[in-house]
C-alpha cells in the first residue's frame, strides 16, 4: 500500500492509545481499593483533557458510563498486565536480572517509580520519536527527572528491529535481559511480531525473557464476549491505531517455539481472572487477552 500524506502524519503523531493507557492506571489508582498496582505517577503522563477525566468524577462518570460504554470493560486488561509484568520483574531482580527492556514504553511509569530497582537494573525504553518527546515534555512539567539508570532509545519498530535499536543504547547482549511488551502486539501485523521476536532470540544470550499481552483470535472467544471484542476493534480502528494480529491460546507455543522461545507461562484469557480476581468498579477481566512470560533455553 502506497504512503499518503495522512499516513506519514499519523506516525509522526503521538500514540493516542498510551496516553488512554496512562489516564486509566491513574484513575485505577485513585478509585480503586486497593490497586492491584499504584502509579502515582500515571496522571502526570496525561494530557489535558484525559488528567480532566480522571480528576472530576461528573467528567469519569460521563465518559466511563456514556461515552466509553460498549468498550470500558477491557479497562480492567491495562491495570491487570502491569500487576503481572511487575510480579515478574521483581521476581527476575531478586534471581539477579541487571536489563530490563521495555518495548514501546509509551507513557509506563516503572523506572519511574521504582527507583529502589536503579543500582541493580539497566532500563531500556524503545519508543516512537514523537510520543517518547511527549513523555519528556510531561515528566518536565511534573518535575519529574529522567533517572539515572533508564536509557532512552527512540525506535519505529516498523522500520528496525529491536536489537539493532538496542546496539546504539549500550545494552550488553552478553548477559539477559527481560523484555516487556505490553500493550503493543495486536498493534503489529504477525511478521512483524515474529520479526520481533526473531530480533531478540537471535541476538541475546540465553536465558534472556520476554513479557507480553496478547489478544485472541475473535473464533476463540466465549460467545457473550465476541460484541466486546469487535467494538473495542472499531474503537482503537476509528483512531488509527488498528488490531492487526491476534492468537487462537492454546496454540501461542506453536508460534513461539519455532522462533526459539520456550513458554514459561501462558495465562490464557479465561485464566487471568483466577490470578488476580480484581472487580473495580463492577469490572472483571475481560477475556480477550492473555498474559505469556516466554524465555529462551539456558544453553
């Protein structure tokens, strides 16, 4: 398909759906009791209009009950998979992981955050040049500084891979590295999610891991869920940043096994709610999306 004008700006735009991303953890922290994760930082990553919606309850309520009415129920899905990716990296820094990558960062808040992680752990942010300015501008605002041990690498994941995005940011490729890649795959058309994944097998060391959410083919949804699956689609379709990719569960391991991944943890949607049976505001997870950890063989 050929470029158009409206392309190239949409791409040199900043993601709208990371900053939907950040007003909802920062709404989750302030309404819910407790958190399944508490990002204070979260409403300094928001604009204008959504910091509005997340401080006046009249506006929250408007958008949540009218505006945002056949989507909301995949809300709990955002908060959910960064319990899960915290979960996980605390665990691998109490084993002794020293790189933590995070692919297409968007507006997270982790280094941030957790500055008690700094002189154990290297953080990698890989994102588009126009939202990771973005992010910038808004942690100067808030008075928020760049800390010390996060590297910032500004990558179109369409145009180069991961590792080579990496090699100009002093990652080690010697030792591991868990990567986090949430919030992005559906967004990515399969080859490129291979791509990906290919980039990472083939160029760091064993052991090396990866965190991602994923989104089930619409076959392999529960009937009562399908509608909910195609309006949040047209939803995220309507401000171009469509799904492009999905995966029928019980078979991710049939994708990853052959690019050199072997499945450590495979959550499938219908599990999640098991693992962290959170109901905010009368909202349960919605399964649509599953949570995997994968890694690649010791040896």
């Amino acid at each position: 398909m050929a470029e158009t004008k409206a392309t190239r700006l949409k791409s040199d735009r900043p993601s709208k759906t990371a900053e939907m991303v950040a007003a909802v953890r920062a709404l989750h922290t302030r309404r819910a009791s407790p958190p399944l994760i508490r990002d204070e930082m979260a409403l300094s990553m928001c604009g204008p209009f959504w910091r509005a919606v997340v401080t006046n309850r009249a506006l929250n309520y408007v958008m949540l009950k009218f505006v945002l009415r056949k989507v909301v129920a995949i809300v709990p899905v955002i908060y959910t998979r960064a319990r899960f990716g915290e979960d996980c990296l605390e665990a691998a820094v109490r084993d002794g992981l020293r790189q933590f990558v995070i692919i297409g960062a968007g507006y997270d808040t982790t280094a941030m955050r957790r500055r008690d992680l700094a002189e154990r752990l290297t953080v990698f942010e890989l994102d588009h040049p126009a939202t990771q300015t973005l992010k910038f501008r808004r942690m100067a605002d808030a008075g928020i500084a760049k800390p010390d041990n996060v590297r910032y690498v500004a990558s179109d994941l369409t145009e180069e891979s991961v590792f080579n995005a990496l090699e100009r940011s002093g990652f080690d490729a010697r030792i591991p590295a868990m990567f986090s890649w949430f919030g992005v795959t559906y967004y990515l058309e399969r080859d490129t999610v291979r791509g990906t994944l290919a980039s990472i097998a083939d160029n760091c060391a064993p052991g090396s891991s990866i965190l991602f959410d994923y989104l089930a083919s619409l076959d392999s949804v529960a009937p009562e869920f399908r509608a909910l699956h195609q309006d949040c689609g047209d939803f995220v379709a309507r401000r171009g940043e469509p799904w492009l990719s999905d995966f029928d569960p019980p078979a991710l391991a049939d994708f990853l096994t052959p690019i050199g991944f072997e499945v450590v943890e495979n959550i499938e949607p219908g599990q999640v709610s098991d693992r962290y049976p959170a109901d905010h505001q009368g909202l349960i997870y919605p399964p649509l999306m599953g949570l995997c950890r994968a890694r690649l063989p010791e040896t």
